[in-house]
C-alpha cells in the first residue's frame, strides 16, 4: 500500500486524516502503508501538507517481543534420598607432636569435635550404607631427629603416641561410627615421620605399627575391617569409584607446594593402576585440589596438626585442623564434599563478631 495519488478522493481523505490526527494515529497509519512515521510525515511534506507548528512528533514506537508463557517447575521436596556411602580422610595427626597449639590434649579434643561432625553429617545424609575412614599417614610423629622428632618437640615417645593416645582415639572414632552405619572400612597407608631410621625398611614404619595396633583391638568388632597397605599407596573400590591414597611425601618440593609435580606423578599413577576417579594426599599441611586428567582428580588434604613450623619454613603457610568428608553415589559418584573444623578457636569469625580475614 501506498500514500494515493494528489488530486484524487482519496488524496484529500488522506490530507484531513493527516492533518487531524494524533502521533499515535499517524504511527499506525504509517504502520500499515508499511513504513516508518518519519518517513511517511517526509512525504507529506513533500506533497505540500505540513502539520502545525504546536504538532508534538511522535516518539519512535518500539515493538517490544511478546514474553512466552514460562513453564515454572514446582519446587518439590524429597520424600526419600538415594543410598550413598560417607568417606572420611585422616591426614596428618602427628601424635605426640608439641607446639604452641597442638598437644596430645589437644588432638583428644579435636577428634572428639570430629567425630560429632561426622556423625551430624551422617544424620543429614541417610540413608547412609557404609563408613569409609582413610588415614593417609604420618599420625603418629614418631622420633626420628631426621623428622622433626627433637626431644623440645615432642611430648610423648613413640610407644606413648601409639598405644596411650593414638589407638583409643582411632578406636573411639571408629566404634562410634560403627553404631550408626552398616559397617566401617579403614584404610591405612603410611607417612615419612613413621620411618624411625634411615636403615629401616620401607614397613617398618610407626605408622603401620600403629595401625596394626587398632586392628588388633577392634579385632572383635564384626563390622569394623581394616585394611593396611603393605606399599606406598593403596586403591580402594567405594561403589565401583576408586580412590587412589598416598601420604603425599614422594615428590619433592622447592618453591612451596609442588603442584605440578604432584599432577605429573598422579599422570604416572593412573597409568601404572589402570586408572582411578579420585586421589588423596596429605604430607603437605595445606588444602589444595587440582585435576589429573579428564576423568581425574587429586586432593590435599589439610592436617590436624597446627603451630607446626615445617609448614610455615618450607610451604610458607600456617596450617589449620581441618579434616575431610564427602558422600559417594551409586551413579554420580563422589557428591557432597565437607571441609570439617576440629577446633572451634581455628574456625573463621563473622566481622560482625570482630573476625578477621
């Protein structure tokens, strides 16, 4: 459609729509001979019509699309939650370990803290089948003067951090759990400050003596199994998942953290065992996490030790108790994840009540 031709019926119907109308009218006049209002208000003019000089323009009309219809999906609430199994890492309790923040004292408390988180997260979880606890070494210091075992830095000896503190605490933490789940599966491997000589074989290592301790006081227990690795690592299946454990100290570290090192020796790892969906390592004191590959990741897992100088020399980070727990499902694998607080006086502070970063 077209404005008619001058001197014709509909030409002057035209010029007194025209010159009576409003910016509105005019727009959907404009509209419908399929042009823009300036456009259609120029050729007007060119035809000799001009509006009066009080005429307001029409602002340009805007077509804004219409918003379909939101198909908004009804928030339901579960009647019932997926069986999953708990996994729960240990790292780095350096029993019999002496600082300004740490004593044998110190780490009852912070194992009696943890284990009331655990079994609060069980609770939130269920159904929750099994209970998986793996140490990842050096929980006991030990008192090597080659690894950091000083007479000024311990508390207790070997034998003392083994047997007086160490196995009731490990005893206590997996009897509790065993109340509350089917059964619990342990798992050790072991540190570098179990090695008490330089001579030593690989197993003869405080940690594994520690370990065969708790195994053999549990030994009654029916729904308690233990598992110690006879290597440097270990593989466990939690519901066709496997995890990949070492305690960490086989790479080397020069410019804190070795985070490149770790991944390339991980690389190495998941070649020699065929593959595995998760790692976890402890050692280093910090938390940290990174990805192998693809299908891959490895964990650091922070201590329950604090005040501990090694990290701060050679990392160059203070270290704070936090120990690790996460679900694990049938299909997804790996779920939830908790980084657990053992000691109320490490846990951050709301500015509102004078924390500070």
């Amino acid at each position: 459609m077209t404005i008619p031709r001058i001197n014709t019926p509909e030409w002057k119907s035209e010029v007194e729509f025209y010159l009576s109308s409003t910016p509105e009218q005019r727009a959907k006049r404009a509209e419908k001979l399929e042009i823009m209002l300036p456009s259609y208000e120029r050729r007007m003019r060119e035809r000799g019509i001009k509006l009066s000089g009080n005429t307001v323009p029409a602002a340009p009309i805007v077509e804004v699309p219409t918003i379909p219809s939101l198909k908004i999906k009804p928030f339901s609430v579960l009647k019932s939650r997926d069986e999953e199994d708990i996994g729960i890492v240990l790292a780095d309790h350096h029993v019999g370990r002496e600082t300004d923040t740490y004593n044998p004292t110190i780490y009852k408390g912070r194992m009696e803290y943890l284990l009331d988180s655990v079994m609060t997260i069980i609770n939130l979880h269920r159904p929750i089948r099994k209970a998986y606890v793996l140490m990842l070494g050096d929980m006991v210091h030990g008192e090597s003067i080659y690894k950091g075992g000083h007479i000024e830095e311990v508390k207790v000896g070997a034998y003392g951090q083994i047997h007086e503190h160490a196995i009731p605490a490990l005893a206590t933490f997996l009897m509790s759990l065993s109340q509350g789940v089917a059964s619990v599966d342990w798992y050790g491997v072991r540190g570098n400050h179990g090695k008490y000589d330089r001579t030593a074989v690989p197993r003869t290592n405080w940690d594994n003596f520690l370990y065969q301790g708790v195994d053999t006081y549990l030994g009654n227990q029916k729904n308690i199994t233990g598992h110690v690795s006879t290597g440097f690592y270990q593989l466990v299946d939690i519901r066709g998942f496997r995890f990949f454990l070492i305690h960490g100290d086989q790479v080397r570290a020069s410019q804190g953290v070795p985070l490149f090192a770790l991944r390339r020796k991980y690389q190495e790892y998941y070649a020699y065992t065929g593959g595995f969906h998760y790692a976890y390592n402890g050692h280093w004191h910090v938390g940290g996490k990174d990805h192998i590959n693809s299908v891959a990741d490895y964990t650091m897992c922070p201590p329950l030790v604090t005040g501990d100088d090694w990290a701060l020399e050679v990392i160059g980070r203070a270290s704070s108790p936090i120990q690790l727990a996460f679900g694990v499902h049938n299909r997804y694998g790996r779920t939830w994840e908790y980084h657990l607080h053992t000691d109320i006086d490490f846990a951050p502070q709301p500015f509102s009540n004078g924390g500070k970063l």
